[in-house]
C-alpha cells in the first residue's frame, strides 16, 4: 500500500491558485516513483482547461518564472519561498515533422483530455496522473499494471517517432528493475536504424543515468539487446558469445559476466555511499573491464589442459574503453581515469605474493586520477560476478592492497613528487633543462623509499648530483 503523496508547502500553494482557473495534475516520473514507494525527486504539473497567459498570470506571484518554453506550453518557477523549480506545462498535441529525437511539432491544447494528454508520453508507467487534492488517479494505459509487474510498455505506436525512448528504456530498466514488454521490444527492433538521428549529447545523457541511478545495471544491457541496439554499443556487443573457462567462470560468456559484475557493483556499500560522478566512473570501468577479452581470447594449453585464456585483455581493453565512450558522448576527462582503471584491473592477481610499499605507490601513480579505493571497487565487482564461485582469497588480496595504500595515504590520491625546482635552487643549482631529468630520477627514487620527506629528499638530491 502506497503512502500519502507529501507536497512541498510551497508547491501546494501553487496548486491552490492554479486550480482557480484550471485543472492541474501531478505527470510523469514524480508519480510513477511515488506508486513505487521511493521519494519523488521532482514534481512536474500539467494544467488543462485555462490559456498559457491565464496560467502565467497565476503563477508569477510565486517567484521567478521562465517562459522560454512558451512555444511548448511550459512555464518554469522558481520558489521564491524555498528556490525550489517547479515545471507546469499545459497538455500538448505532438506530430512529426523530421528525423530525430528533436523532429516535431508541439501544439499545447488546454482542451486535451487526460486520456489523449497521456498518450503522447513513452511508457504506461509514465502516462499515470494524480490529482494533487483528491489523491485520485488516471491511469488509462494501465501504469499500475505494469508498474506491478515490473513492466515497461509503450503507451501508443507514436512510440516509434523518438528514437531516443529505446535508451531511455535502457536506463529505466536499470534504475527501477524493470523488463521490457515483447511488442515494445519489437517496436525497438523497428527503429534500430535510427540511432544516427539521435545527438551524441542525449545519447550520453541516458548512459549517464545509467551508470549513476541503476539498481540493476543488467537489465539496461538486457534491454538493449532485446530491442537490436546493443549493435550500436559494438564494444559491449562483442562481449556477447566470448567464451570463458568454465571452472573459473561457470556464469557463462564475458556478455553475462559483465552483467553479474554491473550487478555486484552496486550491491557494495561502497558504491551505494558514494557521489553520483564516482557512481559514473565505477559502473562504466566495470562495464569496460573485459572489453578487450574479445580479440585476446583463445584455447590454449595450460598445465596439460585446453583452457579458454585472454592474455593481455586489460592492456587491450584500455582503447576500446575509450572508443566506447567517445561513442556515447562521455565528457574527455573520463577517459584517463576509466582507462586507468580498465588497464590494471588485474593488479591483485600480478607481481610479488605481497604487495610492496614501492608497487603500491607506482600502482598509485599508473591510476591517477582513479585511486586504489575506486581499483578495490572494480575488482571487488569482477571477483563477485562469477557465481557460484566465490573467492575469499581474492578479497583478502583486495583487503590487503587496500590497507597497504592506506597505510600509505595512498588509497585516495597519487603520490606527489616531494622534490621541487625550489629545491635544486636551494642548493645553489641556476635554472636550467637539465632539471627535468633531475626531478624525474628523484621522484622514481621517492617511489622505490629512497626517501619519504623533504630533508632526506634533500640528502639524496645533493648526493645524486655529487654522483652525476
């Protein structure tokens, strides 16, 4: 049973002055979180019955509006009580008139009904209105039915003129847990070849969303496969068939692996505290992880066994992990940290059967800007994504690296070289080339524990140039 619909006092406010001259309904995605049970994030008012002027006049004594939106029928107001955004539309006929997510025309129309103002929005389970006053609600798709049954369903063949809803179903699968209907999926597969229409920008904005909110991460990849355009995605789409060894990934191929991984990610508390860009960076690191298992996988001898191996798939996953995010639009200085993160996310299975204080400070410094902390994460997730199998051996490894950079006031950022310019000058050396090279072999020295403070820098600086 769902709880009482909490408004802002400054919204209800609004809404008494607006239901003077129209009839306003609460829309869109505030409901379908609130019938969820989760705290509606933002509320969006559509106001049928009453002319954009009517509307502004109403509204305007509330704040600051902005009528930018005027064409679309879309006042924004900003609380001047709270400064909090409110968004009224008034109900809209939509027709298409070009390519595109941004291909068509808008008509607000204050005589709408709410069956036909419903209509015009992606799935049934954002085409459910509530009644601010009465708590009554109008769901003539059948929102609540597919809200129950863990459901998205396109409200109306007008579904397939904005291509971008197919992505949007991605993230919404994954925010919310939610399985695409087979006559939606069908639809996709119909428009699969616009995704060339779609403006890189709002490509990234639905990833985004995806890789910040998933409750399920897996299911977004679900649904991009069953809608035909996961073929747009061809680093992700690779992994689907790519064999594993079955005794050490009994899941199945790298697709599915990928997916337990996504999943094992955000089931960390670590992941679950963590801001929304750290959020991005993690879930698209495990995303990218094994992108290189494709090209480097093969059937080889191990031991007197024929096993499937990839060797060298980290170093062959950092490329393919940027391809991918120049792809959907992703902000440049993601790159480095995802790449970082893709390229060494083996590290606790390499090198010494401890880590050393110096391999800890040069892992430190390969991952920058990532930290050991964000590396923990990532392999936390890739350890978890083969079940039955668990690994406590591995966690303990992971345990240990973490505690180690800690240890080292490493976990959460690089070491920074200790010796500076300031200090050649200070033992009497002119400004000169030469001292790049000079800072270069003291900072590698300070990685390997020749020193770990300014004075015994010193020393190995004057004892340095004394040899050279």
């Amino acid at each position: 049973m769902i709880g009482e619909l909490k408004l802002p006092a400054d919204l209800r406010a609004m809404l008494d002055a607006v239901r003077r001259v129209g009839r306003p309904r609460l829309v869109g995605g505030g409901v379908r979180d609130w019938l969820l049970g989760l705290e509606p994030k933002d509320f969006d008012l559509e106001v049928a019955g009453v002319d954009f002027e009517t509307l502004h006049r109403a509204l305007a004594r509330f704040g600051a509006t902005d009528v930018v939106g005027r064409s679309f029928g879309v006042i924004k107001v900003r609380s001047a009580a709270t400064g909090a955004e409110y968004d009224f539309s008034l109900p809209r006929r939509e027709s298409k008139t070009g390519a595109g997510h941004c291909g068509f025309a808008v008509a607000p129309d204050p005589a709408l009904s709410d069956a036909d103002a419903a209509a015009r929005r992606d799935f049934t389970v954002n085409a459910i209105a509530c009644d601010p006053f009465t708590g009554t609600l109008i769901d003539p798709h059948g929102g609540q039915r597919d809200l129950a049954a863990r459901v998205l369903r396109h409200t109306s063949a007008a579904f397939t003129e904005d291509p971008l809803r197919v992505l949007r179903a991605m993230q919404l699968a994954a925010r919310f847990d939610f399985s695409l209907a087979p006559e939606t999926a069908a639809l996709c597969r119909s428009i699969a070849d616009t995704f060339a229409e779609l403006p890189v920008e709002r490509v990234w904005h639905e990833w985004e969303k995806w890789a910040e909110k998933s409750a399920k991460p897996s299911r977004g990849l679900t649904v991009l496969e069953e809608s035909g355009w996961l073929r747009h995605f061809p680093e992700v789409a690779a992994l689907r068939g790519t064999p594993q060894e079955p005794e050490w990934h009994p899941e199945g191929d790298v697709f599915t692996h990928t997916q337990l991984c996504l999943d094992a990610l955000v089931a960390l508390d670590d992941w679950k505290n963590s801001s929304a860009p750290r959020r991005r960076l993690l879930a698209f690191a495990v995303l990218a992880h094994d992108f290189g298992k494709p090209a480097t996988t093969q059937r080889a001898d191990r031991h007197g066994v024929l096993r499937w191996i990839s060797p060298g798939h980290e170093a062959a996953g950092g490329p393919l992990a940027e391809n991918f995010l120049r792809r959907i639009g992703a902000p440049l200085e993601t790159d480095p940290p995802i790449r970082a993160l893709v390229v060494d996310h083996l590290a606790h299975h390499h090198g010494q059967a401890h880590f050393s204080d110096t391999a800890v400070r040069r892992l430190a410094r390969k991952l920058a800007p990532a930290t050991i902390d964000d590396l923990a994460a990532v392999m936390r997730a890739d350890s978890n994504g083969r079940p039955p199998l668990t690994s406590p051996g591995t966690h303990a490894r992971i345990d240990e690296l973490v505690a180690k950079a800690h240890a080292l006031a490493l976990s959460a950022s690089a070491p920074k070289p200790l010796m500076r310019g300031r200090h050649l000058l200070a033992l009497g050396l002119k400004p000169d080339p030469k001292f790049t090279p000079v800072l270069d072999a003291a900072f590698e020295a300070q990685l390997d524990g020749a020193f770990s403070d300014e004075a015994g820098g010193l020393a190995w600086l004057r004892d340095f140039l004394q040899d050279s």
